[in-house]
C-alpha cells in the first residue's frame, strides 16, 4: 500500500512540476518547485 501512495506521489509531484515548469519562468518557477520539494518532503516523513 505504501508503495502504491509513493509512487502516486512520485507522479503527482511530477505533473506539477511539469506544469510549474510551463506556467512559471525564472524566480518564480524556483520558488513554486522549491514549494513543491517542500511539500513532498514534509509528506514522506
């Protein structure tokens, strides 16, 4: 089962980064990937 939830995860932070990556140049995409990298980590532990 945990397995199944990363590997949703994997995929799901990998669409948004995907879109962050089409929406947003610059210091913006940074941030809003950090925010993302944020949030992925604060969901594994």
């Amino acid at each position: 089962i945990r397995k199944d939830l990363e590997r949703k995860a994997d995929w799901i932070a990998l669409k948004a980064f995907s879109l962050g990556k089409s929406l947003f140049t610059g210091n913006s995409k940074s941030f809003f990937v950090q925010q993302i990298i944020n949030i992925s980590n604060s969901n594994s532990n």
